[in-house]
C-alpha cells in the first residue's frame, strides 16, 4: 500500500511537471505569433502615417499654392515650402516601409511619380505668379495639378484602406490568438491547482495515517508491556526487533541483549524438522501457527513453552516479519506428566491424586474451569465460584449456554470455537455487562474439550481508563490555557514546554526539550541576578510559590516583558524533583500603561503651554476640569471651583446664546454625532466680550449615550479683526479692478467707433476718389493704371484691417446681434486665422442678456480661446452656451495636452484671474478642470438676476 501511495505521488508530480511544460511551450508559441503580429500592426501603422503625412504634406503645398495664386501675399509660400520640406520625409519613411503586398511597390512608384509632378506644377505656378504670366496659363496648370492632386489623394486612399484591411485582420488575429492563450492558461491553471489540492489531500491523510499508527504502536506496546507473556516481533527472517519485558523475565535476556539476535541462536527451540515444516506451511497459508516445544533460558534452563506466531504482510502482500507470542507451560507440562502418572497407578491413587490436583486448581489465583466438547462444564475451581458467585456444584454437568445465555455470539464464544474447531489456544479481553467486570481469557483446546482460564483485570483496565483520561485532561488543559506551562528538574532540565511557550518565546518544544534552562539565553541580562535568585530559592524549597516580573529575550532577539508564577514539586520523600511555572505574556499591557503615562504627561504639558481654555465635563457626577487660561476667562485660578455649565451659558453673547446652547444639545443628544463646533462672543472677567471659537468632543458609552465632554476655547478675535479687514481690502480692490474694467471697456467702445466711424469713413471716400482717377486715366501708361490698381488693393486691406482691429476692440455684433452671434463670429474668426475645429453649441438662439453680463461672457470666451490657441497645442474645441433656470452656462472644452491646475496660483496666470474676477462682479462661479494629456474645461455660470448692471457700461 506504501509503495502504490508513492507511486502515485511520483504520477501526480510528473503529471503536474508535464502540466508546467505545456503550459511554457504554449505560452512561447503564442508570444512568438504575437510578435509576428505585433510586426505586421506596426508595418501597417507605419504605412499609414506616412501615407497621412503625405497626404496632409500635399494639402499644404496645394493650399499654400492656391493662397498665393489667390492673394500674391508670400505669407501663403511659408506653409508651401513647410510642405515641400515634409514630403520628402514622408516620401523616403514610405520608401523604406517593407511590405508584403505585391501590388505595392508599383502603387509606391505611381505614388511618388504623381507626388513630384504635383510638386513640379505647383513650383511653376508660383514661378508663373511671381512673373506675372497670364491668367489663363496659370489658370490651366491649376487645373491639371488639381488632376494630379485628386489622383494622389485615390491612390492615398486605396492604399490607406488596404493597410487599414491588414490591420484589421492582424488585430482580429491578436483577439483571437490571445482568447485561445487565456482559456488555455485558465484551463491549465485550474487542472495544475486541482492536482495541487489532490496531492496535500494524500499527504495530509499519510500524515493522519502515521500518527494513528504511532498512537496505535503505543497503545499496543503498552498492553505487550504489561502482559504476563512473552510477546516479541521479528523481520522475516526471524531476526528479533522488539522484546517485552515478560520476555526478558521468561528468558533472562534484556531487551538490549535480544534485539538484532537471531530467534534460534537466542532461545536453541527443540524442533523437528517435520513441525518447522508444518510451521512454515501454516504461516504461508493461514498466515498463523502454534506449537509446544522445548526453549533454553540464557542459564541454559529448559522449559516447555506454548507457542503462537502470526505473520505480517506488507503493502505488496509478502511476508515483512512475524509476531509471537510465548507463554511458559513448565507447570501445566508438570501437571499434565503428572496426569499420566496418576493414570498408571490404581484406582485408589488416581482419586487421591485426582483430588491433590483439584486442590492445586483451587489454590491458583485464577478462575479456572473446564468444558467437554458439547460446552458442558466438567470442572470449575474456587476461584470461578468467587468470580462468579456461584457454587461449584452448580457449573457441574450444566451447558455454558444454559447457565450463561448472554454469552452466545459473542467474541468469548467464537474464540472457543474456533480454539475447538483448530485445536488452538486463545486469549483475549473482554467485558461482561452482566457481571460488570474485565476479564483476562486463556483458552487452551483438547481432544476431550476445553479449559478456560480467567483473570479479573477491572482494576488495571479501570486505572488505565483513569490514566489515560487525566493525562488527556491535563493535555488539554496545557493546549488551551492562555499561559505558558514550562516545567524542568532537579538538574535544570526543561521537561515540558507547552504550544504557548512557543507562541511566546518562538523556540519549539523539540529545540527545548532537555536543554539546561539556565544556559538558555532567553532572560535579560539586568534580570539574570534576580531570576536566578529565585530559581535557587525555589529549588531548596524555601517557599513553594513565587510571582515576579522579568524581561525574557524570544528567539529573534525580541525583549519581551512576562510574567512568571512558579511552584515546586516533590515527591513522596518531600524532596523537590521539578519546578513548573505558568508564564504570561505582558508586554502588550506595560506598552499600554508607558503610551498612556506618556500621554498623560503630554496632555498635561499641552494644557499646560496651550493658549487655548481647554475644559472637561463629565456628565455622570457632573465634575468638570479646567486648564489655567480657562479659569482666567472667569477671572479665577486653578485653586477655584471650575465653574459649572450654568455659569459658561450666562456669559454667551444674548443674540448668540439661544442658538449656542441648542445646537449642543442637539448634538449632545444625536448618538451620531461625536464632536461640535460653534464659534460665539463671549464676556471674560476683566477684557469684555471676546470672539471665541469652541471645539467640542463627546465621548460615548457603547448605548450611544454621552457620558463626558471635552473641548478647548480658541480667543480669535484678532483673527476675526485680520479677517474683516482683509475682506474690506478685497472688496475694494474688486471694485477698483471693476471699474478698471469699466473704464478699459469704455476706451475701447470709443476708439472702435471713432475707427469704423472716422477712419473708415475717410478710407472708403480715399478709395472711391483713386477709383474716379483710375477712370480717368484710361488712356495712361500702363505703369501709371498699375499703380492705380495696387493703391486700390492697398486700400482694400487696409480697410479690413481697420475693421479687423475694431472688431477686436469691441465686437459690433455683440451689441447690435447680441452675445450668440458674436460668440459665432468670434469662434470663426479663431477657426478660419489658426486651423482650429471650433463647435459652438447653444439652446437659446436668441439671448438677451444684460449689456454688462453679455460683454463679461464675450470676454472670458475671447481670453479662453486666447488660452487654448497659445499654450493647449489642442486640434479642436467644444463650446456651450446653455440658458437653464435663469441660469446662463458658458463651457469650453478643449482635447489638448491639459496642465496642473495646483500650479495655477504659482505661475502668475493673470488671464484665469481676470476671467474669475469678471464671474465673482456678476456674482457668478468660475470652474476650471485639466487633466494632463487629456485637455482642459472652463465652465462659468452666472445667475441673471443677480447680474450688476452698473451705469449701463459693459465689464
């Protein structure tokens, strides 16, 4: 069984090791298609970038081609020669892309033939403009580079779409391969951890087999011990391995002396070869035999013995060794030759002889009686007429069953007829319910039946019981108790040492065991003197008790604080054998007391140098506490009676004092609450009322009921002063910086005007009078109608820029359309001047707002943008203007690279200040949110009706 137990472990292990391969060689597999993959995704990647880069490099050569076709302003060849320089980049990064396509290399020569001859007509467009060339010329290369460019951007496409298909089909690959690694590694997981739990389920059942073998080896060995036969084992070939000790009794060998010796060169047994024959027959077929012979004692005395041996079988059913069991017949053997003499001599001497047996019968200790082959009782000695109370003339010639009915089917009468049945003798224990009683049974078969010997054993299996349950009870009481039991002797030798020593002091029973407890190094050393002290005092019996405290070391080198309560033990000659000693562990509790002594003494200093009132009540005896500046506020000392609850509520603040008192007790009463905070002015004895700021703690019972109260009065009236001014300062220098904006918003109103009014009154009346003169001047050199025609153009822009800069003063549209369309026009403006995507949403197409609240939106909107163009790097933005509840909601959103708004105040970022100041005059709340590489949100909402309106002049 032990092998196959093995064997199956060694299955289990490699099963689990071929489990672990498997699961390495799938996981290599699957990485290198993943790499493969991972090649193919970034290949296709790398086409698609450089054929968007192309592509948007083509955009800005066409653009900036048309721009200056178009206009003849150079600002346009900046973007153009941006995208020469790009698409050669772009070109040589697709040049170099490996792909696997086989179309591609002629989609890449088509490719880049059609870029540079786009790039070629381009380059002599603007060759062309800048020589004034014809229009219809220009006009006709335009249109075959717009051929070119739309045949560029089929191709872009055609070839962008099947690097999109391959990548598609790549990542479909990668979901698909990486589904299949994860249900396989889930599935050899799982089977790797089931293997797991079944191998510790074997392990944990072999180590539960061993140990109710060793319990069962013990408990054997300790009945082998005390029996009164001569029980011994041997391997199988007869070499002995235990001997008990009615063995070393019956043959005077020491159980030392006969382990390891061979059975027949130790006892020399009388055997003829026929019965060693029959013997070896017996133990191969029915693995049992016996057998009387004659055996030496070490004396070289021979005696007659009975003899029982039994094989044992292994786990692959083979014969591993042999018990026997010896029991000395030199008495029956005596008996039995004189039976036989007794037969020889007369009749006369047969009865005498008949009756001086029966009287050795009746002077043996145990019960004895006979039966015949039908269970009749032939014989019974004095002994089984004690044991039984019964008289001897009642067994006589009365069946066993009849007179013992209970005993039918039982083991007693299987034995005897099995002993009948193999003619062999039989022992056993049992318990007679009826009698109540243990029995020692001996049955030895014969030709003309049985006899039956009996022993009264209540006594020695009743104190084995008792043994065995104290020593179970004191077991349990060690395992359970919450001290540590360590116990050594006279010589200082540790002879128990419990689970909750090693709890303490981190050493095992097995390291502590028969170690000299005083070279042990686990007392502190400053304690050795004193701990040692006590041992010798306990040793010479001094005093038999002893309680001290002393510092032990555990086995890492920890100081731990214990507690010892020690007590002698003697034996019957009241000499002190044993010292043991119950241990706790108190370091827990000295740490305690130090961390509450240490606070104790902090509290006492904090109340001590606080300038802070700081007061106890407690609610139960109604005794309240206070530190010295508390008393002060009362005009008292610390020798005064602190004053009560009644004395602090009079000297409230009437016009606070109702509310002061109330919310205490509401919070008093609120099982949920556990701390309160108010501040109020409060009368002192010599300074008048003062602003006090009370924080209130509230301790609790576990029913929720307040029982004490704690807190500390704060003096910050010059705190409240400090903050009154700084607020009177703040709303001045928000009134000075409105009326900044006031005036600023004023100046620009004018000068717009007086620009689009004046100036471009006069430009527009320059322009038609150069006009007139070109009419005129039909007739002149063409130089002279070429001047003509740029002054008008200069004139042209010119008055763009005049309204540009007017409309960047202040916006007409804000106040003839209102802020939803100068919101529009602004968001156009920013779109078409940088690139930007620019949505603007809103609910309300038609808004009219006061002129002060419209204006202070128009700016922040204009200052946000401002923001986002300079500093986001964003691609596009969303803006909302929601009216809601009376509510008008401004939000602008961008998706660029976003920035640490903790880092706002240290920057100096005067364009957010302005945008908040602007919200805070309308009364308004001013939000913004960045995360960083995610972008930024600024929300501002302002109530309407809360809007200043302020001389009727815009923020």
């Amino acid at each position: 069984m032990k092998i196959r137990y093995y064997r199956l472990l060694i299955a289990l292990f490699l099963f689990c090791l071929g489990f672990v391969s498997t699961l390495v060689i799938v996981t290599y597999n699957n990485m290198n298609k993943a790499l493969h993959e991972s090649v193919d995704v970034s290949q296709s990647l790398k086409s698609l970038r450089a054929l968007e880069d192309i592509s948007l490099g083509m955009q800005n050569i066409e653009t900036g081609c048309r721009g200056f076709l178009l206009t003849g302003e150079k600002k346009f060849l900046e973007p153009f020669e941006k995208g020469i320089a790009s698409i050669k980049a772009d070109t040589l990064s697709l040049m170099d892309n490996v792909d696997d396509f086989p179309q591609r290399a002629s989609q890449r020569e088509q490719l880049l033939a059609l870029v540079r001859l786009d790039i070629s007509i381009t380059d002599e467009l603007i060759k062309d403009k800048k020589a004034d060339k014809s229009e219809e010329l220009i006009y006709s290369k335009l249109s075959s580079a717009k051929g070119v460019m739309d045949s560029i951007r089929s191709l872009v496409s055609t070839m962008e779409n099947e690097d999109r298909v391959r990548l598609q089909i790549s990542n479909a690959a990668s979901k698909s391969q990486a589904l299949r690694t994860t249900n396989l590694f889930v599935f050899l997981a799982i089977t790797f951890i089931i293997l797991l739990f079944i191998i510790f389920w074997f392990l944990g059942k072999s180590f539960k087999r061993r140990r109710d073998s060793e319990e069962e080896t013990n408990y054997l060995a300790s009945l082998v011990n005390q029996t009164f036969d001569a029980i011994f084992s041997t391997d199988e070939k007869f070499v002995i391995k235990s001997w008990n000790k009615a063995a070393e009794k019956m043959y005077g060998y020491s159980k030392e002396e006969a382990i390891g010796k061979p059975l027949d060169e130790l006892i020399k047994p009388i055997v003829t070869e026929e019965k060693r024959v029959l013997a070896n027959k017996n133990l191969a077929d029915y693995l049992h035999h016996t057998d009387e012979f004659h055996v030496y004692k070490k004396d070289s005395t021979r005696f007659p013995i009975w003899a029982s041996v039994t094989s044992l079988i292994n786990e692959n059913g083979k014969i591993s060794g042999y018990i026997l069991v010896h029991k000395d017949i030199s008495e029956r053997k005596k008996l039995e030759e004189q039976l036989l003499r007794f037969t020889e001599k007369l009749e006369i001497e047969v009865k005498e002889k008949t009756k001086e047996i029966t009287d050795v019968f009746d002077r043996v200790s145990d019960a004895f009686f006979a039966l015949d082959k039908k269970w009749f009782f032939t014989y019974a000695n004095r002994k089984a007429e004690e044991l039984f109370n019964f008289p001897i003339g009642h067994f006589i010639n009365r069946k066993m069953q009849e007179l013992f009915p209970e005993s039918v089917n039982t083991p007693f009468y299987q034995a005897g007829l099995k002993a009948l049945e193999k003619q062999e003798m039989q022992y056993m224990e049992v318990y007679s319910t009826k009698f109540l009683i243990w029995l020692e049974v001996h049955i030895y078969p014969s030709d003309n039946g049985l006899s039956i010997y009996l022993r009264n054993i209540t006594e020695r299996k009743k104190a084995e019981t008792d043994l065995f349950l104290a020593h179970q009870r004191l077991t349990r009481h060690i395992d359970n108790t919450p001290l540590a039991i360590v116990e050594w002797d006279s010589n200082m030798l540790i002879n128990r040492w419990s689970k909750r020593a090693e709890e303490i002091f981190g050493w095992t029973s097995a390291e502590m065991m028969g170690k000299d407890v005083s070279t042990m190094k686990f007392v502190y050393d400053d304690d050795e003197g004193t701990v040692a002290d006590i041992i010798n005092s306990l040793m010479r019996g001094d005093k038999s008790v002893n309680r001290s405290f002393n510092r032990n070391y555990t086995k890492s080198g920890e100081v731990i604080y214990c507690e010892w309560f020690a007590s002698i033990l003697k034996n019957e000659t009241d000499e002190v054998i044993a010292l043991l000693a119950l241990v706790q562990d108190i370091t827990p509790r000295i740490i305690a007391s130090e961390a509450i002594e240490r606070a104790n003494e902090r509290f006492r200093l904090i109340a001590t140098t606080t300038n802070d009132a700081i007061w106890e009540w407690n609610l139960g005896n109604n005794e309240a506490w206070g530190n010295e500046v508390h008393q002060q506020l009362y005009g008292l000392t610390l020798a005064d009676p602190v004053p009560d609850f009644k004395s602090w509520e009079s000297r409230i603040h009437p016009d606070e004092r109702k509310e002061v008192v109330k919310n205490m007790d509401e919070a008093v009463a609120n099982p949920s609450k556990n701390s309160y905070f108010c501040e109020y002015r409060f009368l002192t004895q010599n300074e008048g009322y003062k602003c006090i700021y009370d924080r209130t703690y509230i301790v609790r019972n576990a029913e929720g009921k307040a029982v004490r109260m704690m807190g500390n009065m704060m003096d910050i009236s010059e705190s409240k002063k400090m903050q009154d001014q700084i607020k009177n300062t703040s709303n001045q220098l928000r009134q000075l910086a409105g009326r900044l904006q006031e005036v600023r918003e004023e100046e620009r109103l004018n000068i717009s005007r007086e620009i689009h009014d004046e100036l471009g009154q006069q430009l527009s009346v320059l322009k038609m009078d150069v006009s007139w003169l070109g009419k005129k001047m039909k007739n002149e050199p063409s130089e002279t109608r070429d001047k003509i025609n740029e002054t008008l153009d200069l004139l042209d822009s010119t008055i763009k820029s005049v309204r540009r800069i007017a409309s960047n003063l202040r916006p007409g549209l804000l106040d003839d359309l209102g802020l939803v369309a100068a919101l529009e026009w602004h968001s156009k403006e920013i779109q078409n001047r940088t690139g930007l995507k620019i949505e603007f949403l809103t609910n309300a197409p038609e808004m009219n707002l006061p002129i002060s609240t419209a204006t202070a939106l128009f700016r922040i909107y204009q200052e946000s943008l401002t923001n986002v163009v300079r500093h986001a790097d964003a691609k596009s933005i969303i803006a909302e203007l929601i009216l809601e509840n009376n509510f008008v909601t401004l939000t602008i959103s961008d998706d660029g690279k976003g920035f640490d708004t903790n880092k706002m105040e240290s920057t100096g970022t005067l364009g957010i200040l302005g945008m908040k100041e602007r919200t805070l005059k309308l009364k308004g709340e001013y939000i913004i949110k960045s995360v960083q590489g995610k972008g930024t949100m600024v929300k501002v909402i302002v109530p309407l009706d809360l809007a200043p309106e302020i001389n009727n002049l815009p923020l």
